[in-house]
C-alpha cells in the first residue's frame, strides 16, 4: 500500500508520464536536409525517414515498407510522395499507400498498405 505522505497533493494535478515519442528533437539543419532525396535517421531505434512533400512540408515516417520491409529511404521522392525502390509503391504525407504499379487501374489499395 502507498500513502501519500503529502496531503496537499492529492489536490495537485494527476502525475504525468513522460512519453518520448510525445517530444520534439532535432534531426538535422533544415539548410542540410536534401530536397529531392529521402533522408534516414533513427530515434530510440526506430528507423524514420524524412523527406518533403510538393507543397515543402517535412514529412516523416517509419523507414520500413510494408510490403517487404524495404527501407524507404532508399527509395526516391516522386511528385512529393515516397516511392520504395524495391517494387514502386507510393506513400504520403500521411503514410497511406497512394499507389502500387502492380494493381490494376481500378483496383483498391489495401488499407494495411500504409507506413506509419
Ligand atoms: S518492398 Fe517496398 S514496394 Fe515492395
């Protein structure tokens, strides 16, 4: 059992956690940043990659394809969407899948397609 030795905070705001994944860090120079590449880097072991989208906004997402675990920063920027290099799927600013050369023109995309 754990008593509260201060009677004044049980009054006080509940105890935050502290999420890492809920803070800010720097990566790299944005003078640095390759405009027309992907750029990879890590962050508590987790792969990321960077790049940016038509419009110059920075988007990152996990550097692992979801078709074969490909990393996408091997891959290139085509129309400000992130191709992998292995097969050519296409992803987002959010991580959706927007193209697979493979489907047929009318064909869905799996919603598991997508990277986070
Ligand atoms: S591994 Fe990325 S599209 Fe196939």
């Amino acid at each position: 059992m754990i008593v509260d030795s201060n009677p004044a905070a049980s009054t006080s705001p509940a105890i935050q956690t502290f999420n890492p994944k809920l803070c800010w860090y720097p990566v790299c120079f944005v003078e640095d940043l390759p405009k027309n590449r992907p750029y990879s880097f890590s962050l508590y072991d987790e792969p990321l990659v960077l790049f940016q989208d038509k419009e110059g906004n920075l988007i990152c997402l996990t550097d692992r394809c979801p078709h074969r675990a490909a990393k996408l920063s091997d891959g290139q920027i085509t129309d400000g969407k992130i191709e992998c290099l292995y097969h050519g799927w296409q992803f987002g600013a959010d991580g959706e899948c927007l193209h697979i050369p493979q489907l047929e023109a009318n064909a869905k995309i799996p919603t598991a397609a997508c990277v986070k």
